[in-house]
C-alpha cells in the first residue's frame, strides 16, 4: 500500500475540506516567534507539505518584502487551493522538494509533516541538508490517555493520514540520531486553537490549563493536547 496516494487521490481532501487552514495564522506565529528569538534573518523559506499554503501566506505579510517563499505538496489538490494566493514573493509546486538536488534553502519548513510521511527517518535526513535552519512541528500523540482509548490513535490514521505517534523524548533521540542541532524546542499547545474534537477533548482543556504551568512534561505525557516546535541547524 502507498500511502501516498491519498494526498493525491483526493482522499485526503474530502477527509479535510478546509486543510486545517484556520490553524495556520497560529502556526505562522509560532514560527516566526522562535526564528526572531534566534536572530534567524531569512530571505529564502521553502515548505515541505506546505498543504493549502496559508502558513506561507501569513509569514509573507509578517516578514520583510524582499524574502522569497516556495511551498511544496505532493497533492494536486492541495496546489489548486495554493494557486491564488501565489505572487512575484509567493510561489507553489506540485512535486517533491527532496527530487530537487540544487535546493537550499535559509529556513526550511515541515510543519506537521513527518507524522504522515512513510519513511519519516529518510525524510528527516534528506530535507536537513536543504537548508541551513529547519523548523519543524510534530504533534505529540503518544500519551498516556492516547494509549488506554482504543480508537484516538486508529481514528488519527484513517482521518488524518498520521502514520507515526511521538514522544517529546522519543523526537529528541531521533534528532540526536541524526546529527542534527537543535537549537530551541518548545510545547505549543494546539487544543486551545482547534476545534470540533467531541466533548471528551473539551473536558481535557480544564487539566491541560491547570496542570501544564506546574509540570509541563508530566501533563504532555498523561493528558496530550501539544506538538513540538523544533528549531534546528
């Protein structure tokens, strides 16, 4: 089976009509709030998986005018929906970046990619030569209440594509593995900017809120609701 195909069957969309758009402005955010506290100055960001571009459409407006973006998706779908929002600074291709040899990037994005991707250990080595600074964003949905709910971890699969589930320890250790330099992790908490999880995810937000600011390793691992933001060389 190649899972693949659904980013380019139309499965993928007609799972997730909107592509997660409306969480974009929030992820744009984060990553824009890491790289100014790192002096990272960019003048040329690449996205892998860039899905409906919206991430690169808010940094656009945020960053200075003379950067250039190029988001990637292997997902015809996903490009269509890219395509009015490209301009002379804004530009989206349907393909793999890791065919292009010559790409070199200032900051490469992967935002909430590798949980989807088949060999996420290949595509972590082949993407960390593509830039001198990657970010990347994985959701931490290996948890301790993700573990005693039969069907969270099966429903991720089928609805969403995710193939891997993580650890923040476990995402350290590959980082490590791979050599590469990790220059600043952080939680962000994504539960308190999506929506339409059921009652059970709501109920969640009243530990996650109480908890986190006392033990924010601890709350991650029992009560989930968190991604990892990574900076790294």
């Amino acid at each position: 089976m190649d899972y693949s195909d659904m980013y380019q069957n139309g499965d993928y969309l007609r799972k997730n009509p909107t592509w997660d758009i409306g969480d974009s402005p929030w992820k744009a955010a984060q990553i824009l709030q890491i790289l100014r506290e790192h002096n990272v100055h960019a003048r040329t960001i690449g996205e892998i998986g860039c899905g409906a571009g919206e991430i690169l459409v808010c940094l656009q407006r945020a960053m200075s005018d003379d950067c250039v973006f190029r988001g990637y998706d292997i997902s015809p779908q996903a490009i269509e929906l890219c395509k009015p929002k490209s301009n002379e600074q804004l530009h989206f291709t349907q393909g793999n970046l890791l065919h292009e040899p010559d790409i070199h990037w200032d900051v490469l994005l992967a935002i909430d990619v590798i949980e989807h991707v088949e060999d996420y250990l290949g595509f972590m080595r082949a993407v960390k030569d593509k830039a001198t600074y990657k970010v990347f964003h994985i959701p931490l949905e290996l948890f301790v209440l993700s573990a005693l709910h039969s069907g969270f971890l099966r429903k991720q699969r089928l609805n969403s594509g995710h193939l891997h589930y993580f650890t923040k320890d476990i995402l350290l250790q590959v980082f490590g593995d791979l050599g590469y330099d990790v220059l600043d992790t952080r939680y962000t908490s994504g539960y308190l900017v999506s929506r339409g999880h059921g009652w059970k995810d709501d109920l969640l937000r009243i530990p996650r809120r109480i908890c986190f600011p006392l033990h924010s390793d601890l709350t991650v691992r029992i009560f989930g609701g968190y991604s990892l933001l990574v900076l790294a060389r």
